[in-house]
C-alpha cells in the first residue's frame, strides 16, 4: 500500500482547472474560468469523466465563426460534415493535404497509453517524444511546417491560427508544430470535444478522492530536502517543510506545479525559467452584439480570430445558460480588457457584471516556441524518487499533462521497487 499525501497551495485544488460563479437577475451558475475542453481522443479523461454529466444546453447556438474585427472570414455548424463542406467551400481541396500528418500525430501520441499500461517510463519528456516519433515536430515553426505541407495559407491564418490563439493564446509563426497539430486536434479536425457540466475542477477532486489522498489545503511547500544525508546505509527519502513549520517525511516526491509557479528549493538544481502567456478570462451573460457579428450573433457558439491588431480579444465561447435563459460568454484575450471595450466590441446586452480571472503569474500556458528538447525540465529530477510531473514545454493542455503524471507514478513505483 502506498500512503499519498498532497500539498496545495491554495484553498482549493486544481491549479488551472478552476470554476468561477456567473450570476444574474438572481440565477447563477459555474463555468470554468481555465481549462476546459475535452476531446472524445483523451483517452484518460474521457475515463476520468465517465461518471459526470457533459454539457449540452446550446440552445440552437451551433455555428462557429472566424472572425478579423470587421467580418467573419468562415462561418460553418460545428457538426463533422457541415464543417468540412465549408472548409472546401472556403480553402478548396488543398487543407485536406494536412490530414495524413494530423492522423499519424494522434495515432503516435495514443501510442502512449500502451506503453504506460506495460509500465514504460520515461526520464525525459524529449526521450518520451522520440519514442512516439513526434519529437521532430516540435522543433520546427507550425507555419513552417503546414507550408511544407503546401497547406493553403488562407487555411493557415485564418483556421489554424484561429484554433491555437482559442486553445493557446499564440499563433503558428512562434508556436511548434507539434502544438498545432494537438490544437487541431482539439479544434474536431479528429475527434469531438465536450465540456462538463461541473466544470474540469471537479477531476482532480474526484481523482483525488478515488485515490485515497490526504490533501492539505492552504499548505505553501517552501523547501524538499534530502533525508538521511550523509547515511551511505539508510534508504533515500525526503522532507517536505511548509511555510508553517511542518516537517513530513517522505519515500518519494513528485512536483505536480510548474516550477515557475513557485520558489521551492529542492536538493538539486533544475532549469525552469520558461516564459508563459499571459491570457486574460472574462465571464459574463447578455446576448452578442449585432453591430459587430450581424444576423449569426443569435447562433453564434464560438467566434475565433485571425492575428491582427484590429480584434482585441482571442476568442469567445458560449459556455452554458443560467435559469433565465441568457447565455453566458467567456471572452479571453492577452490584455486585461476594461468592461467598456467588451461591452462596445462583444455585447450587444450584458446582464450581469463580468467575473474576470487573470492567468498573468506567470501565465496560463507555456510560450510554445520550437526549444531544443535537452533544454526541456527533466521528469526525472535525481537518482531517486524526485520526480517532476510536467510535460509543458513542447504542449500545455489537460491530456498532456495527466500523461505527465501518469509517467510520474511509473516513476515513483520504480524508486520504490514497486
């Protein structure tokens, strides 16, 4: 049996799967201010979330937008058939010409969860990649690589970009390919995507609680030291001291933070000063605004954005309906809108105040540039049981990074002999 104790910092446990409350004339409800899709490809979260209830109330809202501050580049329903007779429509044949890489990019990544049923770990996430074949996709630009692809660049602008400035808040001129290819995934080119009801906060809860874990809530972990030094004989372990004087022993120690979202000083020196993008939520219900979108802001579902100084937000999305019946809008950007903007640029009626959540200390992905994999942080941080579970230098999404943590409990049942 194993013993899991789990420090967080915070109140509550998520990190970047939080849910806020939207309210209005008396009804409200929670959406999810971070992460928030799931795509039917996610293999773990697709088991993860068997028992909770996915969202469905659109009411008629089906038709997805990408729109360049003046008019909509691509407006098409979202289901699989109607999308792709307006992909023709609008970029001819030539976009399909990235469907081969895109499935071989999902067929290899799904390759890991065999490999993690037989218990294969990985020291590295570079080592991981290369095993899947996907490593060298994260070393080139995705425009760069869409092009060698002779991927038409109305497609690459305008779809792409607008999927990856949705999921990432960055575009394919920085981002890698490999990214990209995981945002298209995620944009229905392979697979479907849903949200909860809930909101993805109540995963790790419920993970957590399936586990057994004790969770310390409001518990600032401030240093991980090694245990027994200068003891050839004894048994490698460490101790966790907390910003209130606690001391806990441990056989072994993930690091389920991103480093750069805290000071923790451990035994060993790591490398983690990746930039993050800063990505700005607000929350809010009313209808959109017809001065801006027209006839489709009463069918509009989501309304992507092309890279141009002339729209000032990334993305918005329809994220459910309170009791009323007013839909609530999620509207992420890269600045801290004022209510004025969003109000002149976005609603036509806004019936509730907005509920803003800044994902800006540090950020709320990791910038996504093509870095050579030696410079990625290590899973594996010494020659025992500290163990790093982040995979965000080459992607950041939810799959990825429960793909990370499953690699770290490998991890820690192999220091432990398990």
């Amino acid at each position: 049996d194993v013993d899991i104790v789990v420090w967080e910092r915070d109140a509550v446990v998520g990190g970047r799967a939080k849910s806020v409350n939207v309210t209005a004339a008396g009804a409200s409800r929670e959406v999810d201010a971070g992460a928030t899709a799931i795509s039917t490809l996610n293999e773990y979260l697709v088991n993860f979330t068997s028992g909770m209830t996915r969202r469905s109330d659109s009411r008629g809202r089906k038709t997805l937008g990408i729109y360049d501050g003046s008019s909509f580049r691509l407006k098409s329903g979202e289901g699989s058939l109607e999308m792709a007779a307006h992909l023709l429509e609008r970029y001819g044949v030539g976009w399909l010409k990235l469907m081969p890489a895109l499935q071989e990019t999902v067929a290899n990544l799904s390759r890991i969860y065999n490999l993690q049923t037989r218990g294969v770990a990985f020291d590295t996430p570079m080592a991981m990649l290369q095993e899947l074949g996907l490593y060298q996709t994260t070393q080139i630009t995705a425009y760069e690589y869409f092009r060698s692809l002779e991927t038409p660049e109305a497609f690459i602008e305008e779809f792409i970009d607008g999927a990856s400035r949705d999921n990432y808040g960055q575009s394919g001129g920085t981002m890698n390919a490999f990214a990209d290819l995981v945002s298209l995934a995620g944009a229905s080119l392979e697979g479907d995507v849903f949200e909860l009801e809930e909101g993805t906060a109540q995963i790790p809860r419920s993970l957590l609680a399936s586990a057994g874990a004790e969770v310390r809530l409001n518990a600032t972990v401030e240093a991980v030291r090694k245990a027994n030094r200068g003891c050839q004989s004894c048994t490698a372990g460490y101790t966790v001291e907390t910003a209130d004087g606690t001391s806990t022993a441990v056989d072994a120690l993930v690091v389920a933070t991103p480093l750069e979202f805290t000071s923790i000083e451990l035994p060993v020196s790591v490398e983690a000063k990746r930039p993050y993008e800063s990505t700005y939520v607000a929350l809010a219900s009313g209808t959109l605004s017809h001065d801006a979108f027209g006839s489709a802001a009463t069918t509009l579902d989501a309304v992507l954005t092309v890279e141009t100084p002339n729209v000032s937000y990334s993305c918005i999305g329809a994220h459910g309906t309170l009791a009323s019946g007013d839909t609530i809008w999620k509207i992420m950007s890269r600045t801290r809108l004022s209510d004025a903007i969003l109000d002149e640029h976005v609603f036509e009626t806004r019936k509730s105040e907005f509920v803003r959540v800044d994902w800006n200390a540090p950020g709320a992905y990791t910038k996504l540039d093509p870095v050579p994999g030696d410079r990625w942080p290590p899973f594996q941080l010494d020659d025992h049981g500290l163990i790093y579970a982040n995979l965000e230098s080459p992607v950041s999404c939810m799959e990825t990074q429960l793909i990370a943590a499953k690699n770290a409990a490998l991890l820690v049942a192999r220091a432990l002999g398990s």
